[in-house]
C-alpha cells in the first residue's frame, strides 16, 4: 500500500476558529495525544505570533513525540527584508524544529495587492526563503497559499513560483484551497497537471471548508497524486473549518487502500475526537462521519429489522 503522509495543523488551524483559545498547557496535552496516533507531522503553531507560541516549542522540545516530527510555521521573508534578518524566518529556526513550514503566495492578485511587490520579485521570495532553511539544516514545507485559486487566474504564474522553490530544494509543496470554494473535479485537475508537471516531488494538499468540499477536496487530490495531507482534528479552523482529518483518514484507509495510520491507531480517532471537543470546551458534533455518537444509530422501523438481520444493509463498514 502507498504511505499517505499526515500532517496536522489543529494547533495552529484549529485556534482560528471561534471561540477557541488553547493554553500552552492545552497545546502540549493536544500533542502528546496526537503523538499516540502516529501522525507524520505536527505543527506548533505560528512561531513569531507571540511568546506562548513560542514556549510551546520549548517545551515540546523536551517531550517524546516520536515518530511526529514537529512543525514550526511562519511567513517567507518579508520583501523589505532579508532571509539572514527576516523575523519570521528567525522565529521558526529558534524553535529548532526539525521541519518548517513556509507560507508563500502564489496569487498574482495576492502578489500585487497585498505584498505590493512584482510578480517576479515573490518569486525570488519563496526561492531565498526556502534555500535558506534548507541550508539550516530543516526539512522544508512549502505552503502553496491561494494555489487553486491562483492557478483559475493565471497558470503559468503559479507553476514558475512551484519552480523556483523546487529548484530551491524543498521537501514538499503543499497546495492551498485558501478560500475553500473550489469543487472535487478543479482540485483534481489541477492537482493532476501539478503532479504531471513535477514528477517525483512530493505533493500535499490543504483545503479549507467554505463550500463543505474540504474532505472531498482531500481525497481528489490523493486520487491525482498528492501523498501528503493536511488537517485539523473535528475539521477546526477559521470560518467554515478545515479538512477534518478524522474522516479524512478512515476514508484513506478503508475506503482507499493507502497505508495511513495502523489499525489501533485508527480506532483511537472517536477518542481524539472527544478529547478534543471537550478540551476545547465544545459540544461534540454527534452526526460526524465515523466518530460521531449517532454516526451507526439507527432510529427507523425499517432500518432497524435490517440491521438485525445483516448489518451491511445499511452501515457502511463493518464495526
């Protein structure tokens, strides 16, 4: 079976949502519960937002969380700055993590409105961004902010962007469904030719949920190539949420055929979900796929004699 790589971003996501704010006591219990899981990654947080981000680092730092590797996140340099004083870039190499995650934009409207550079200046950017914590040492992510999006406008932009920072050396490029509004067949298309385009890079995926397509985003992306994905834990995230890995990863496994997590590990995903409704101080959504309290209750007549009678007749997977 092909590994699909894990990458869970709910402690920094997922404190976008509303209502949420995560102590450092609580971040440190959140990743030592998803260490158990085996996830491949597990971002921090945003190192240079503030000193509670950074002393999450800190601290993890001391704690086994194997086989996760840490992720620290932040911004590609700033374009009146310099990689070696840049301070985001700074920030997530004192967290001295093994990975880092890097933001970059590959909207040309994001490029010219909102960075106010020239297009090929972002592009030198991501570029010295990425050489430059390469040369520290770090396994690099490079977050593809505004891809799909970016890629609808203007193609050939946004693959010299994917270029220039995999000529840069890094490990993985992410694409981002920033704004949530694209449907299955767009993300598989453009996933497709990303990967077409690319070869062997590794390619991940990151959706948000603005049009409730995030999991079915997710999955499109793995059916054209991506093998790594990323997520929050009950789908947390600002707006409308992000990808929820606790479907997102059954649906790998059971439904797909890619190695994900082991079995046992699999079956601690409702236990995950709990915990983290209840530490984050949230009604648990009862109705969710899989780990839901009514995701196997059946109420009808009709159903019910059914089930009794053979239980695929109308539950999905066998319990």
């Amino acid at each position: 079976m092909e590994k699909i790589k894990i990458y869970d971003t709910t402690l920094r996501d997922g404190m976008q949502a509303e209502g949420i704010s995560f102590s450092l006591d609580d971040k440190l219990l959140i990743a030592k519960h998803l260490s158990k899981l085996g996830f491949d990654y597990i971002e921090g947080g945003y190192a240079s937002s503030n000193p509670k981000e950074m002393q999450f680092f800190l601290e993890a730092a001391k704690l086994n969380l194997a086989p996760a590797k840490i992720a620290g996140f932040g911004n590609t340099r700033r374009a009146d700055a310099t990689v070696e004083n840049d301070a985001s870039l700074n920030a997530i190499l004192a967290c001295k993590t093994p990975a880092a995650t890097l933001v970059g934009k590959c909207w040309d409207m994001h490029v010219t409105e909102v960075l106010r550079c020239s297009l090929e200046d972002n592009i030198t950017i991501c570029a010295e961004s990425v050489e430059y914590m390469k040369s520290k040492g770090l396994e690099v992510i490079f977050d593809a902010e505004h891809f799909f999006d970016g890629f609808k406008r203007n193609p050939e932009y946004v693959l010299k962007v994917i270029a220039a920072v995999i000529d840069a050396k890094a490990d993985t490029i992410a694409l981002c469904e920033t704004n949530g509004g694209c449907l299955p067949s767009e993300v598989y298309e453009i996933t497709k030719t990303v990967k077409q385009k690319f070869g062997k890079i590794l390619i991940g995926i990151h959706c948000h949920n603005d049009t409730d397509c995030a999991v079915a985003n997710s999955l499109a992306a793995v059916q054209a190539g991506a093998r790594h994905v990323q997520g929050t834990i009950n789908g947390l995230g600002e707006r409308c949420g992000n990808a929820n890995l606790c479907t997102i990863i059954p649906n790998l496994a059971l439904k797909m055929g890619y190695e994900v997590l082991d079995a046992d590990k699999i079956k601690m995903l409702t236990e995950t979900s709990r915990f983290l409704f209840e530490i984050a101080n949230l009604p648990a959504v009862t109705n969710m796929p899989y780990v839901g309290e009514s995701a196997f209750a059946h109420k009808g007549g009709l159903h019910v004699d059914a089930l009794r009678k053979n239980k695929k007749t109308y539950e999905h997977i066998d319990g």
